[in-house]
C-alpha cells in the first residue's frame, strides 16, 4: 500500500490473498493491521480491549445494550420472523432441507429499526476506532436459530468469501453481532479460533456460478480443509463468547468461526452488522465470476 489510508488501483485488484484457484491449501501470512488507530485515552474502548482484540481478532461486550434497549428490537425480529415464513423476497434465506427462516439480509436497508441499529452512535464508534476512520455498512442479516430445529454455521473465514465473490481488496472490515436472545455453551453460539485472524487460509475447489443460492443455506466452497483446521485448532482452541441478550461480539473479517446446530430448545437470535472501511470499497470479485447481488453485498 502506498499510503496508510488509500488503496491504489493496482492495490486493490492485486490479488494478496488468492484462494479456490489452487489443488492444495495455503497458509498465507495476514498482510493488514488489525487495529488500524493507535490507541489513546479518548478511544472508545479500553487499552486492554484493544490489545485483546488485537492479538485475538474479536472482543466480547457482556451487556452492551441494556435489556430496555434491545426490547423493540426482539419484538422486531419476532415479528420478521412471522412475515418471512410466508414471504417470496428474496432477503429471505431458508434453512437446509427445510423451510424454515434460516436468515434475513439487508436489515439495514429495508427496515427502519436495523437501520437505526446500524448507525448506532456506541457501535459505530468502536468500530471506526478499530478500522481507522469512516466504515459503511457492507452486509446485514438476521440469523435464527430457533430451539430444537436450527442448524449448524461451518467454519469459515467471512473475509474468504468476501474477498473471492465480492471483490472486497483487503481486510479491513469486521462483523458486529448483537446477541437478540440470551447465548449459552448449549443453544449454538458462535466458536471463534482465537489468533486464527493472523492467517489466510486459502480453500480448494472452484466456485460455482451464483454460488451464493446455496452457501447461505449450507457453505461447501471457500471453506478450510479439516487438516488446515486440526492444525489451527491444536494451536490456538477454540472460545464461545456467550452472555445475556443485549451483549455484542465484534470480529475481525478474517477470524475462523462457525456455530453448531441448535437442539436445546432456547432459541439464539442475532443480528449482524458488517462494517467495512471506506478505503476497502469493493472491486470487481477475485473468482472472476459475477458479483453477488446488493442484498448480500453493498456495492
Ligand atoms: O456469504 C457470506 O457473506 C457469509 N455467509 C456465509 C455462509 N459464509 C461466508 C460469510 O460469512
Ligand atoms: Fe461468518
């Protein structure tokens, strides 16, 4: 990069961290900052938060939201719940082999509550902390996960799929989620690998064509072989941030993560916000092929 703030052209359609173009996996050292601001007393989050994120690739915020605040917003969910089960829009995702409301996509455009939680001043401040100055918002989506029926998340690094079907150049982006439902070790919260963010692993096998129609159901490209992931898993273990509703985890692009399936019969909902910076605008998708539509990522 030839500044610390903006990506030339030939920067940003370089492609630093090819992946489903080889036969093999390849472990690729991470060539971008994680926190992108020094910190200093008037940041947003601590030191230690900071440093945690830092080395970590995610933070956990208990109690973030206080439960008064995130009520409209359950209420909300519940009732976008409701409409999407008889719904024909396209936002609307379906669970595996099933059709059941699996997740629904761009709240953040459609719906003026999520918009509001998009743009929430606590949020958006630790974020342009973390990603070093203005950021938008390239993806949203509601996941349920409801009790006994949802199904599983499989590892994956988002910035992969972003970087390969979105033509997103560099990481520098991260995911907000704002736990909806109380989170325990049992109802299929999100496992993050720890210290994974610092390596890209690059998948095998090739994507195919509107691949986005099934990876939302169920993800078979662009994620790790079990080898790369035995190692990853061996080096760093794996953590489950849980806590009560209203609390929030934000996580580096690049971190491996997934979720098991839900059988306890507590329902686990949360809200994502991806945000990413201004300077990480998105290019035309390193696969090649056509970029997936603006419900999915905001061009
Ligand atoms: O496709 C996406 O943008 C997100 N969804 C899945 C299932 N994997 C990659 C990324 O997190
Ligand atoms: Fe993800």
């Amino acid at each position: 990069m030839t500044s610390a703030n903006h990506l030339t052209q030939a920067d940003a359609t370089a492609d630093v961290y090819p992946s489903r173009v080889r036969e093999y996996p390849e472990w690729i050292e991470r060539k971008d900052p994680v926190v992108y601001s020094a910190w200093s007393p008037d940041a947003p989050i601590s030191r230690i938060q900071s440093e945690f994120y830092e080395q970590n690739g995610y933070l956990f915020l208990d109690s973030f939201f206080a439960e008064g605040e995130i009520a409209e917003f359950k209420n909300e969910l519940k009732r976008l719940w409701k409409e999407g089960r008889h719904s024909e829009a396209k936002e609307v995702i379906r669970e595996p082999g099933s059709e059941e409301v699996r997740s629904i996509f761009a709240v953040h455009q459609h719906n003026d509550l999520f918009k509001q939680l998009a743009e929430h001043p606590r949020v958006k401040g630790i974020v342009d902390y973390l990603l070093g100055g203005p950021t938008y918002v390239h993806q949203s989506r509601i996941n349920f996960k409801p009790g006994f029926t949802g199904k599983e998340f499989y590892w994956h690094s988002d910035f992969e799929t972003w970087h390969v079907e979105d033509g997103m150049p560099r990481m520098r982006a991260l995911s907000c989620s704002i736990a909806l439902e109380d989170n325990y070790d049992y109802n299929g919260p999100l496992m993050v690998v720890p210290g994974s963010h610092r390596t890209f692993i690059s998948c095998v096998g090739q994507t195919p064509d509107q691949h986005y129609k099934e990876s939302l159901r169920r993800q078979e490209y662009g994620v790790p072989d079990q080898d790369s992931l035995t190692k990853l898993v061996r080096e760093h273990g794996i953590h489950t941030p849980v806590g009560k509703a209203g609390s929030i985890v934000l996580f580096d692009c690049n971190i491996m993560h997934g979720s098991n399936s839900n059988i306890s019969p507590m329902p686990r909902s949360n809200v994502f916000l991806v945000y990413n910076s201004e300077t990480n605008r998105l290019v035309a998708p390193y696969s090649g092929q056509a970029p997936r539509p603006g419900y999915i990522a905001e061009r």
